[in-house]
C-alpha cells in the first residue's frame, strides 16, 4: 500500500511536471522558432488558437515555357521579420507559358485558373482578401515585348482581369527585368539559407556573419548569373546595391536573354541549319543517335533570338527539315562553342558576348534546370558532377548514348531525353568558358531545387521584396503574442506549477502518515 502511493505520486509528479513544462517551454520556444522539443503542443487547440492564424501571399511565376504557382506564408505579426516565410503550397498548370498564348484571346487567363482555383481551397476564407497576389513574368514576356508588344500587353492586362476576378488582393502583373530576376533570386536564395540574420537562441535576430551565397539560375529564355562582388562592377547595368536588415550588399548580376534553354535549343538548330542547308536532311550532333524528328523550317526564325540568322536566298518557312541525332560530343561541343561570342571585350574582362563580369566569387546554387540536368548527369552516368572535368566526362557519356540507351536508364524523362546532351554541353560551356568557374570554384557550387520546404527561384525573393517583409534595417525582436496572452500563459503556467507542486507534496505527505501508522501497526 505504502509503495504503491508512493509511487503513485512520483509517476504523477514524474509524468505532470515534465508535461506542464513541456507544454508551456513548447508554446514559449515555438515563439522562438525552434519548437523541435514538443512539436505536438503548438498542434493542440487550446494553443494553435493563442497564435495568431497566418497570412498568406501568392506569387504567380509566368516563365516562358510554364507558369508556376507558389503560395508562402508567415506568422501574422511577424511582417518584418526574417527566416519566418515558409512555402505553403505550389501548382503547376498544364500547358505552356503566358507568352504562348499570344494572340489566343482568353487563353492566357484561363491557364491560370486551376491554380488560383486550388488557391481558394489552400488559403482559409477569412483570409483570402487580405492574401497579396503578385504575377511576374520573365523571358518569355520579355521576348514576346520585342517581338509584339501589343499582344505582350494583351497577354498581361488579360492575366490582371483573371486574378481580380478571384477574392485575393491584387498588387498588378509585371514584367521583371533580367536584372531584377536575378537579384530577386539570389535574394531567395540567401533567405532561405538565413545568411542575412538567423534567429538566436536567446531570442535576438543575430546577424550570422556569414558569407552570402551566388545565384545560378537557368530558364527556358534567358539565364542569370548574381553573386556578390568586391571588384568594381564595370558595367553599371550589371551592378545593383542591396541594403537589407542594416547591411549593404553589392551585387553583380547578369541575364542573358535567348540563353535560356529552349531559345538555346533552337539558336543551336538555326546554326545548324545556316551552316548545312535549309531543306532536305541535316545532322545534330548533339541529337542522340537513333533519334530524328521532322519539322517545319520556319519554327526555328520565329523568335528574337534566332530571326536574324533567317536565311536569305530560298527560304520557305513551310519547308519540312529532317534532322537527324549523330551523339558526337566534340562536334557538339564545337557547334555550341559558336553560339557564343568570346570575341571581342569592351572591359577589362568578360564573360561572353561583350558583358563584363568580375572574377567568381564564394559559393554558389545553381538551380532550376541547372538542377535537372546535374541530377540526370548523375544518375545516368553514375559519375559524380562536382569538377569541371567530371562534368566534361558525364556530359561525354551522356552524349555518346543512342537514345535507346538513354530510354532504359532514364524512362520517366522520355519527352525530353533528347535535350540533355545539349543542355549538358551548354552548361560546361557557360560554366567553365563563360563564367570562368575552375578547379577550385566549380566545386563550390551546390545544385539544388529546394532550399528547406521552399522551392528555389525568384519568386519567393519577389515577394519579399514587394511586401513588408524584407527590412533594410535591423529589426528587433517580435514576440508573435500579443502581451495580454503573454500574461495569461505565465499566470496559468505559475498556477498550474503550484498545484502540481501542492499535490506532489501532499500525496507525500499522505504516503509518509500512512506509512508511519503502518509501521505503528
Ligand atoms: C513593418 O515595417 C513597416 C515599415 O517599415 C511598418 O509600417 C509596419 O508597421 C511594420 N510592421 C510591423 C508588424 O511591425
Ligand atoms: C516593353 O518594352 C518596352 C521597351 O523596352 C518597355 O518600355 C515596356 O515597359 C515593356 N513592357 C512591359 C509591360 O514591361
Ligand atoms: C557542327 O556540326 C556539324 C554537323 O555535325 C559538323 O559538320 C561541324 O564540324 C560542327 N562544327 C564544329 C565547329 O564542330
Ligand atoms: C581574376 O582571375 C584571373 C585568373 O584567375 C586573375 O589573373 C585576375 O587577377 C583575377 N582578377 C581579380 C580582379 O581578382
Ligand atoms: C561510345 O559508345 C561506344 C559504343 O556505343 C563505345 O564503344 C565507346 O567507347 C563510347 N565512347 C565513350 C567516349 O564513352
């Protein structure tokens, strides 16, 4: 009898006070961001309905060969904040890009509407007129701006109508420039990394003083490279200033617009086509062997990037040209070597076609497609892709395989399994000749989709910048409380260790008087 109190009240006591501590270290560290103790309780009504329910922001990707959906979200009263917005959800439509609907009446909007459909489902009702809503788009607007800017326009405005039609709030649909899609990217990718201020134990935003990392982003119409620089940035196009959460920044950043991949896939044709002939049959050495395919001339001159090459004498866009895959990589190499100019260099130095870049700098993310075609350089080759010569030797392998070959080891890519001797000998190119990455900097780069929960690419840095959320000075520290709830949790922590405490002693006691008698007895 006496034991079995006795031990009755150690277990309570055991079992209350780990748990009531538990519970109120848990609300107080989720205040701090680091609930990892007790991630349980933060889910328990009683206290999801202490924090305050979170706000929501949409962000609408509009590339040029697809658009992207992103939904992030963050505690309510942690606007200015940092390392607080995480991805909530994502969505992509089918069908190609805002830009390829031109000229389609309604169909640019309507591509959109899956996505903001699912939107109204992902975000809770009370909160929809009060979630930003912000389209960008990027190369493939761009392109479609200097071809026809009337139907450019039409495509933007048409897009506008379709989000306000939904409950969100509005904040318009823009073009980026290159520039600003490289900045706003290199700006996700340092946030999600918290290399601008990361959240202290002791409950102070600390800058981590650590080394901010470059951006490397590759699209379907241009490319950008941003890192930050000490040299003198020559180009005072290609230099922008960041000044955020008290520090300065100063970044070089580049796109190259018609080096994204699709507009490389098609300057490559085009070359091709200009030094073989425009009709009949024509060899792609950086096709697969095995692989041919049958289209219609015109396809290639009808962008900015490639009508200037249109052929002059004899040309009939209907013209239907075979093509067919050789898989050599030397003359792959060879023929996409040409699509840049490492000519002449009105700087000190450049990186290709006249821009000037400093010399590579510190650690960099190479993302989107970049992440793709490093990660099927892998898989299919099983060579690790981590130096300028590994990279020649995977992209040799993979150039050197018919596409049947390619089919066995890679079955899911089967649409695109063409493109990736290409895109993997582009790639060295612009790495090693281009941008000037060697030995000891290609290593630095890490290739990555996903930083956290949150997909890496300007979107997230769009928002950021757009909204409250990206202070240029310092912030203090938030508590995600109001005060009045702050009071009645230590009140109630206070009363509820109290009466554990009272009740622990007074089942002692109780034990120790039965105990005593017992012994009497
Ligand atoms: C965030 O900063 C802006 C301007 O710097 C200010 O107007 C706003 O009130 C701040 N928000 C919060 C929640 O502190
Ligand atoms: C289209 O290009 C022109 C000329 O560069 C520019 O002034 C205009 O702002 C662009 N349109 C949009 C919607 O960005
Ligand atoms: C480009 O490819 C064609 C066709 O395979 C080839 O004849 C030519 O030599 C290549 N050019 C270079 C510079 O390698
Ligand atoms: C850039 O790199 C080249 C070659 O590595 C070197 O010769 C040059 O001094 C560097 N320039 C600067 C400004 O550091
Ligand atoms: C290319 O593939 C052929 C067989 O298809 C093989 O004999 C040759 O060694 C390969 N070359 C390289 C460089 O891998």
């Amino acid at each position: 009898m006496v034991e079995k109190l006795t031990l009755n009240s150690l277990a309570t006591a055991l079992v209350v006070i780990p748990a009531v501590s538990c519970l109120f270290l848990g609300i107080i560290l989720n205040q701090l961001f680091i609930l990892k103790i007790c991630p349980y309780v933060s889910n328990l009504p009683l206290f999801s309905s202490l924090q305050p329910s979170p706000q929501y922001g949409i962000v609408l990707d509009a590339g040029s060969s697809h658009t992207a959906m992103y939904i992030y979200k963050w505690p309510a009263d942690k606007q200015n904040g940092t390392g607080v917005v995480t991805q909530h959800t994502e969505c992509h439509p089918k069908g190609g890009g805002i830009s390829s609907y031109a000229g389609q009446q309604g169909e640019a909007g309507r591509s959109l509407k899956s996505c903001l459909d699912q939107a109204t489902r992902d975000i809770p009702r009370a909160r929809h007129h009060l979630t930003p809503v912000y389209l960008g788009a990027t190369a493939g607007m761009r392109l479609l701006n200097i071809s026809s800017p009337v139907q450019s326009a039409q495509v933007l405005k048409e897009v506008g109508h379709t989000i306000q039609s939904y409950p969100f709030n509005y904040q318009g649909a823009a073009i980026l420039s290159g520039q600003e899609e490289g900045a706003y990217g290199w700006v996700t990718v340092n946030y999600l990394l918290e290399n601008f201020i990361k959240y202290g134990f002791v409950g102070h935003w600390l800058s981590p003083g650590r080394q901010t990392v470059g951006a490397l982003d590759f699209g379907g119409a241009s490319t950008q490279i941003t890192f930050v620089t000490k040299d003198e940035v020559e180009d005072k196009r290609d230099r922008m200033k960041l000044h955020l959460y008290g520090h300065d920044y100063s970044l070089y950043t580049h796109s190259f617009l018609c080096y994204g991949r699709d507009q490389v896939f098609k300057r490559l044709l085009a070359h091709l086509v200009t030094a073989q002939g425009h009709t009949g049959n024509m060899s792609h050495p950086c096709f697969p062997a095995g692989y041919s395919v049958i289209m219609k001339v015109g396809t290639l001159f009808d962008s900015p990037c490639t009508v200037a090459q249109t052929p002059s004498s004899g040309y009939n866009p209907q013209a239907a040209l075979s093509v067919e895959g050789s898989g050599d990589y030397d003359l792959c190499l060879g023929n996409m070597t040409e699509i840049f100019s490492f000519h002449s260099c009105p700087f000190s130095q450049c990186s290709f076609d006249k821009v000037f870049q400093p010399n590579v700098s510190g650690s960099f993310m190479a993302f989107s497609a970049f992440f793709y075609i490093h990660q099927f350089l892998q898989t299919t080759t099983g060579i690790l892709v981590a130096t300028p010569a590994q990279l020649e030797e995977a992209a040799r392998a993979v150039c050197n395989m018919s596409i049947s070959e390619m089919l066995v080891l890679a079955p899911h890519q089967k649409p695109r399994l063409q493109d990736f001797c290409a895109a993997s000998v582009f790639t060295k190119v612009l790495f090693t000749r281009g941008y000037g990455f060697d030995e000891i900097s290609f290593p630095r780069i890490s290739f990555q989709k996903k930083a956290g929960d949150a997909s890496v690419g300007w979107a997230l840095g769009y928002m950021l910048s757009l909204s409250s959320l990206l202070p240029g000075e310092c912030v203090g520290l938030r508590k995600a409380l109001k005060p009045g709830a702050w009071a009645t949790l230590l009140f109630l922590f206070a009363l509820l260790l109290t009466t554990t405490l009272m009740y622990v002693s007074l089942q002692a006691c109780r034990g120790k008087k039965k105990g005593n008698s017992d012994i009497a007895s």
